[in-house]
C-alpha cells in the first residue's frame, strides 16, 4: 500500500475523489485530522501529519466498504 511504502502525500490524494469529504469523530484539538475537511488536501495534510506524529509500525487497509458515494476504509 502506498501509505507504507513512503510514496508522496500527492501521490496518495490522487487516488482519492477530488470532492471527497473526511469526517473523522472526535476531540478536534487533539490530533489534526479529526475532524470534517474535503478534497484531496485532507488526504495531502492527514500523510503529512501522521508521518510526523506516528512511527509507523505497519498500516493495513483490513477492510474497504464502497457505495456509489462514499467509501469506509478501516485500517490497522
């Protein structure tokens, strides 16, 4: 998968819908992409962020459920 394999945070967002929208519940103030964004920007900036903040150990995509408008991607 892309995010493991180092590719650049554009790259990544290219295989994203440029209307998409990210909503991620929580505390908006403790990690920078909870929260709702749109656009290939979200993805751009959630790469980013997570690379500086996490050590990334391994990231799995388990599970991809799609629909004709939305799509839930849940990982490990």
């Amino acid at each position: 998968m892309r995010m493991g394999s180092g590719a650049e945070p554009a790259e990544i967002a290219k295989l994203f819908s440029e209307n998409m929208e990210w909503k991620i519940a929580g505390d908006t103030g403790v990690l920078p992409w909870i929260g709702q964004k749109s656009g290939r920007a979200a993805i751009i900036d959630f790469v980013n962020d997570s690379r500086a903040i996490i050590e990334r150990i391994s990231f799995e995509a388990h599970d991809i459920l799609a629909g004709d408008y939305r799509a839930v991607i849940l990982v490990r």
